[in-house]
C-alpha cells in the first residue's frame, strides 16, 4: 500500500471515530485517535525521510552530471584543439 493510500485509511478512521464518539465512551476512543494520530505522525517522519534520501540522490545525480558534462566538453574541446576557432565557435 502506498504512503498516500495509508494516510487516506488513517484520515478515513480519524474521521469515523470522531463521529462515534460518545460522552460515556470516550477514554477509549481518545487512546484510538490517539494512536491513530501517532501512527500518522510516523508516516509523515518516513515520508520527509524519504524526501530528503531523494534530495541527496538528486543532489548527487546533478553532480555526476556536471562533471561527466565538463569532462565530455574538455574531450571535445581537446579534440578540436587542432582546428582553426572560426570553425570551432
């Protein structure tokens, strides 16, 4: 199950357990919402946590990418080294 279907499901239980709730039954279903809510508050600790793993990898992608650019640009600039620059520009 994704990230967004299990917050809907926990969204979809807060809401039940809030419409249920009675004056003479609430210390049970105080401690749900509350676990519910804690387990929503575990969901959202793993999604920034795998947004920030992802903005490292994209972070180190760029890198990657700029270097092998650089790289592949001094190759070819290398290369053309022999040629007159009217032709090169």
């Amino acid at each position: 199950m994704n990230i967004e279907a299990q917050i809907l499901a926990l969204i979809t239980r807060i809401r039940a357990l809030e419409e249920s709730m009675q004056p003479r039954d609430d210390s049970s279903k105080t401690i749900s919402i509350a676990l519910v809510l804690a387990e929503l508050a575990d969901i959202r600790a793993e999604m920034r946590q795998d947004l920030a793993a992802l903005g490292d990898e994209l972070a180190a992608l760029h890198r990657h990418m700029n270097d092998r650019f650089a790289a592949i640009q001094s190759e070819l600039l290398h290369r053309l080294g022999g040629l007159p620059p009217e032709v090169i520009n």
